[in-house]
C-alpha cells in the first residue's frame, strides 16, 4: 500500500471515502528544520499580540489563544494580561452552541452555515471542543481537515481545541478565546461540543442561543435525545433530511414539536422547536437562520438577552475562583504532599472521601 494511502488502525474495513484521515510519515532528519521561526513566535510581547488580534491577523490569533489554553504558569500572567486588554472590543457578536451525537453531521453543518453567513457579510470563528482521552490524554483535533472549505476562507478562524478532561478548563479558555475572538472582528462564534455528556451544560453556559442536532432513522428519536440536553436546546435540528430520509427526518421533527410542549423551555420567552435540513445540500439553513435571529429580536426586547449575559459572566468569575483557590493551594508543598496522600487513601478505601477533604481544610 502506498505510503500516502495508509490509514489509521480504527478505520473500519473497506471504509469509504468519507474517512479521509491518513497516516503521515514522519520526518527522517529534522536536523535542518529551521527553530527561528519558532522562537520569535516564543518571544512575542504582549502588546504586539493585542495589536495583532484587533488588526485581524490570524496568525497572532491563534498564538494568543495558545498562550490562554496553556497549563503553564510562565503563560498565565501573560495571557491574563492580553485578555483584560482586549476584553473592552468584545462582546460584539452571537454566539452560538452547537452540539449533537458522533454522526448526526455537526462538521457538515457548521461548514455549509458558515460559508452561507460568510456570503452574507459575517466573520465566522468556530471553537471546536475536542474531547480529551481519558487513557491517552491526547485528542483527534480533526475538526479543521473535515471543514477544508471553510478553513480556507478569509472571513473564518477554525480552533479545535482538547477539553484535557477537564470541563472547568475548558469553561474558562474556551470564555477567554471568545473575548479574543471578538476583539479580531468575528461577529458570529460557532462553538461546537460532542453531545455525549457534562460539556453541553458547560458550553450552553457561554452561548447566546444553543442548539442541538440530530438525524432520523437511528431508532426512537424521542429516546435518541435524553430530556436532560433536551431542555438545554434553543432549536432542535433534524440533519440529513434529504433523499430517502426526507420523510423520516419530517416524523421526527413532527414528534419532537409534540414532545417540546412538555418540556421546560431553555430560554424564557421562547419557545423550543424542531426543524429539518439538508447541510450536504445546503437545504433549510435560511430557515435556522431566521429562527436564530427570531430568538435573538425575542430575548434582545425582553431583556433576557443582557440578563444571560451578565449570569454568564458571574459564573465566569466563580469559576476562576475556584480554579485560583485550588492553584493557590496546589502550589504549597505541604498541601500539595498531603493532598496526595490522602489521594492514596482513598483510592485503597482506607479513608472516606468526607473525612479526606475535612483533612484538607484544615491546612488552609
């Protein structure tokens, strides 16, 4: 098999096209692979990067946002300082959630509706939450190959990005690189998230409007969707209803709508609904559109709108004061050995969790 062609071991057997991922080889000698670049990337300043990111340029961008998704703490301060910097140009834009089971066409959709509001006049930036293994620790990170178009607009920033099993993090880089993005001008965050468990409480959190995606034929739609992200959702949209499937895709949207009535709607004033359409082909993104911009003249009149945003942005702020507390704490050797100790305890179940942490408090 030629080189180029081989493919990753957990493609399945005589996979189609659609899996497109390959295995690459590696460089032989990396001996005359040039650092320079790298390190004047390294020794960038801040107010270099601030003025780069409100001119637009992407490259900066994305350096800033590495700076804000490090662990180190060499990073932090410099990171905190870039957002405080920018955080006056932010706030501008609509952001987005969207989320949905593997498979139910997250990819297809944001590409096609991005492209479709790039032709309208919008700068579209999508941060795409990539789950973190929780044996590896590593993450896939595929989301920019699957939307090449997009990617290689002008008007569009793609960032995937690891959640490192940690959904605090990913609450507060995730908060701080739409700031970022902001500041660079994009007025429409995409932000998608794989809806297989806690991180959709966490993105609905940071989001103006929220939806979730899902096809027809995969069994009972109604038990496809649990109630609990269910009540999250702002829309409820019906992918791949195109071909065959058209009809099927109309039952569920039609069954869902029954089932919305019972359900507590996810924003005040605003009534949950589930539509159909066709991101391969392009089909039914006016209408996501216009039930977006039907939501958002709703909440922008009732007030609803400026009240979320301020709720998110106190639970912005608790949430880093509990990241700060717990660094803070880390950072003591005394805690940090006791802590670890304790930790063993546990883990043998010579110690119950209860009286661990009553340990703990009681070295600070």
């Amino acid at each position: 098999m030629n080189t180029k062609d081989r493919k990753p071991e957990w493609v399945p057997q005589d996979a189609g096209k659609e899996f497109t991922t390959n295995v690459m080889p590696g460089q032989a000698d990396v001996s005359n692979i040039s650092t320079r670049k790298v390190a004047a990337m390294r020794s960038i300043d801040t107010d270099t990067i601030v003025k780069g990111v409100l001119s637009g340029n992407r490259t900066i961008l994305a350096k800033a946002i590495t700076l804000i998704e490090s662990n180190s703490l060499r990073h932090f301060d410099q990171a905190q300082a870039i957002v405080n910097e920018l955080l006056p140009y932010s706030g501008n834009s609509l952001r987005i959630g969207i989320t949905g089971t593997p498979g139910a066409g997250k990819s297809t959709f944001i590409e096609s509706f991005g492209l479709w509001l790039i032709e309208l006049g919008h700068k579209v930036a999508v941060l795409a939450i990539d789950p973190s293994s929780s044996i590896s620790k590593g993450s896939v990170l595929g989301d920019k190959t699957r939307m090449e178009k997009l990617s290689r607009a002008d008007e569009s920033f793609i960032r995937p990005s690891p959640s490192s099993g940690v959904l605090g993090g990913v609450a507060r880089k995730t908060r701080e690189t739409i700031i970022l993005c902001e500041a660079a001008g994009y007025d429409i965050i995409l932000i998608e998230t794989v809806g297989v468990g806690q991180s959709e409480i966490t993105v609905r959190s940071m989001v103006d409007f929220f939806c979730l995606m899902q096809i027809s034929g995969a069994g009972d739609e109604l038990q496809g969707i649990k109630k609990g992200i269910m009540e999250l959702a702002d829309l409820l949209l019906i992918n791949k209803a195109d071909g065959d499937n058209i009809t099927r895709a109309n039952i569920a949207a039609q069954e869902l709508n029954n089932a919305l009535h019972y359900l507590q709607a996810a924003t005040a004033g605003w009534q949950t609904k589930a539509i159909t359409c066709s991101a391969l082909h392009h089909i039914g993104l006016q209408q996501v559109w216009d039930s977006i911009n039907e939501f958002m003249t709703i909440v922008k009149t009732s007030g609803t709108f400026e009240q979320r945003r301020n709720q998110q942005t106190v639970e912005w702020f608790e949430a880093l004061l509990t990241e700060a507390v717990m660094r803070r704490y880390h950072d003591k050797k005394d805690f940090a050995q006791k802590y670890h100790a304790l930790k063993d305890l546990v883990a043998k179940v010579q110690i119950s969790p209860s009286s661990a942490v009553h340990e703990l408090l009681g070295l600070m």
